[in-house]
C-alpha cells in the first residue's frame, strides 16, 4: 500500500503544487463557466501517467471542494 503525507497550505496555488509533486506545474487557472461555477484549470508540463493524475484530481476535489481540469503543455 501506497501512502501520500501532504502538507495543507492556505494558498491554492501551493497546496496543488503539493498534491502534484514531483510533477512540474506549469500554471494554476481558475475559470468561471456561464451557469456561475467555477472550475480550476492545472496546467502541467509534462504528461504523467493517468492513475496519479486522477488521484490528485479526487484529493483536490475532496480537500478544497472544487472541479479540476488537469492539461499537459
């Protein structure tokens, strides 16, 4: 069994670094959709295999109740 230990940070753009870590994060985009939601756009720089996206995805919606859209440049 696999474990991840995070350090909480208040700052968005830090605790997503965190959660992503090793992998490179290129930006961090919050975009508000016409029905009055939001939804975060994390932008890395290099692919990363799809399990690990996905489960950064999941602890980012559970922690700071938020949609997250993960793209590779």
């Amino acid at each position: 069994m696999r474990v991840i230990a995070l350090d909480y940070h208040p700052n968005l753009k830090k605790f997503i670094e965190n959660v992503f870590h090793p992998l490179p994060v290129a930006t961090i985009n919050v975009i508000w959709l016409p029905d009055g939601t939001k939804e975060t756009r994390v932008i890395l720089e290099r692919k990363a295999r799809g399990e690990r996206v996905e489960l950064a995805k999941k602890i980012i919606q559970k922690i700071k109740n938020m949609k997250v859209k993960v793209e590779v440049i």
